[in-house]
C-alpha cells in the first residue's frame, strides 16, 4: 500500500512543529515559538540536517527492503522520527507484506497523534495476522486516545491473550479500567506489568492511583513510596504521595513531600490548596500565607485562594 503525498507531508509536517514548539518551551515556557527568531533557526538546522543525511544517502548503493528498515532503526534510535518514518516508507514500496515495518509506521503515526493512519497500518496487519498481538495493542492505544475505552479494552484484552508478557497492554488496559471505574481489575493489571517490569516507577505511580480512588489510602502511599525508590526525581509520583499522605492526616510528611517536587513556596500552596478541598479554611489561609511570604511576586493565585478561604473561614464551622 503506498501512502498518499499529503499522508507523508502530514506526518514531517507535525513532527516539525512539535520539534520547534519543545525547542523554544525549554527556554521559556511563555514564548510563542511562531513568532521568534529561534523558531526560525531551529527549523532551519532541522532542514540542513536532512539535507545533508539526504545527501550523504545518494553516495550510498540502492538498498533493498531490509537495509531502509536497519536504517530507519538507527534513525529512531536517533531519535529522528521523521528520518525513520521515510525509510520506513522506502522499505514498504519495495516489501509491501513487510508487517514489521508496518507497525514501526503505525506507532510513529500514534506518537505524532495521527490516529486515523494508525489505525489504518494496524488493521492492515491484522487483515493479513490476525494474531499480531502488537497490532491490537497499537488499535488498543488508537481506541484511547478517542477516549472509547470499551474497544480499546477489548484490543489491550486480545493483546494480552495472544501475548500475556505485553507489560504496556497491560498498563493500558489497568488506565482503562480506571476511566470505567473497574479499579480492583485495574490493579490487578498494573501488578501483571510490575511482574513483567519490576523497575518502572510510573507503574508503581499507576497502582498507587488505583488504590488511591478505591480508596485503599495506606496501600497507596507504599505504591507511591516504591515508585519514588525507582524515580527519585518524578514530580507527578510524588506529589501524588503527597495527596495520599494527606488523606491519611500526614500533612507534616506531605509538606515535606511536596518540597522535595518542587520549591518551599509551591509546597506551601499546594498543601493550602488540598485544605481547601477537605473545607480546612484555617490551616488553609495559614499555608497560602506562608507561601506568599516565601514568594510574594510569584503567587497570584495565592493571594486568590486566601481570600477565598478567608470567606470560607468566616462563613464555615470551625476546621
């Protein structure tokens, strides 16, 4: 199957925009990369890079299907998604059947969010393989990303089936029982891909969520803790060790939480902001204050937040 000209002009198209949009974000999030200079530069570094691997491809003999595909590999290792979706399309015009290739084609095109040509690579293989098992953990993940979680089960499920050790369909499928609301299948999921993949933090992340909606507060904390030993450095992970210290009572141990994520300031007003959630207005105008005493010129919500916890205060029983 060749792949329509605005098909592949889609696909650098995005890519190229979202490179330039992460190149200026690191700099300053607040930029618009549309409108500067290093924009410009970027995009035109990115330009010359291709030329040249273009270039230094025309000295290289005719390859046949396999060596497009190794190179298309080395380019994605690369990181040069765009460089590895062109010899990956090189490899099918001379190897249609080739599936392999076919599904690096199709989770290019969901990194990029094009899921409709996701969709369509993966229903190709499995017109030809029905018991690809990547292929419907590739329609599973297109499912998700429409937020239709009943289909995207039933593919993560079939994945599963054919493959049981596919620790990513299994993650999947435990953050699609969790929109259902299905949590005890949920963790019974994340616990199938940390046995798979022992030394992932955000599955520990994941089954501390579950048992944080079921509920199950100090089972989370502990989900929490372990993916923190993994991942000392992940902010989602821990402040949402915060949040279930919190529910505990542990506000003490979930400020501190917090500082580690973050700076005193921003730990001071996340913690005022969960004060605010359990109708605590007292502690809460106590923490908005100390975090705008620590950064004044930086916490406008802050300021916010206190007068309403103040109206809150005075308009509520004692918390």
């Amino acid at each position: 199957m060749r792949f329509p000209a605005p098909t592949i002009i889609r696909f650098l198209l995005i890519f190229a925009v979202i490179a330039g949009s992460w190149g200026c974000a690191a700099r300053n999030p607040q930029q618009n990369p549309f409108k500067t200079s290093d924009y410009k530069k970027i995009m035109a570094r990115q330009k010359a890079e291709i030329a040249e691997e273009e270039a230094a491809l025309k000295k290289v003999p005719q390859m046949d299907a396999e060596g497009h595909e190794r190179l298309g590999d080395q380019y994605l290792s690369q990181g040069k998604m765009d460089l590895a979706f062109k010899q990956y399309y090189e490899t099918l015009q001379l190897n249609p059947e080739q599936t392999r290739t076919r599904y690096k084609i199709g989770r290019l095109f969901l990194e990029k969010g094009m899921t409709e040509e996701a969709k369509n690579e993966f229903r190709e293989i499995l017109k030809t393989n029905p018991n690809h098992a990547l292929a419907y953990e590739g329609m599973g993940r297109v499912y998700f990303n429409k937020r239709d979680f009943t289909e995207a089960g039933k593919n993560f499920q079939q994945a599963i089936k054919l493959e049981s050790e596919l620790w990513q369909a299994h993650n999947f499928l435990g953050i699609t029982y969790d929109h259902q609301g299905r949590y005890e299948d949920a963790i019974n999921q994340y616990k199938a891909a940390i046995g798979l993949k022992p030394n992932i933090g955000i599955l520990f992340n994941n089954l501390g969520m579950s048992l944080f909606l079921k509920g199950e507060y100090e089972k989370s904390v502990q989900a929490f803790a372990q993916g923190l030993k993994i991942e000392p450095a992940n902010v989602k992970i821990s402040n949402n060790l915060s949040l279930a210290l919190c529910k505990l009572g542990k506000y003490e141990e979930a400020l501190e939480t917090f500082k580690k994520a973050g700076d005193e300031a921003a730990a001071y007003y996340n913690l005022g902001c969960i004060y605010m959630m359990e109708n605590k207005y007292n502690e809460a105008i106590a923490a908005f204050q100390k975090a705008i005493e620590i950064k004044p010129e930086f916490y406008v919500s802050a300021y916010e937040n206190l007068n309403k916890a103040k109206a809150a205060a005075n308009t509520s029983p004692a918390k």
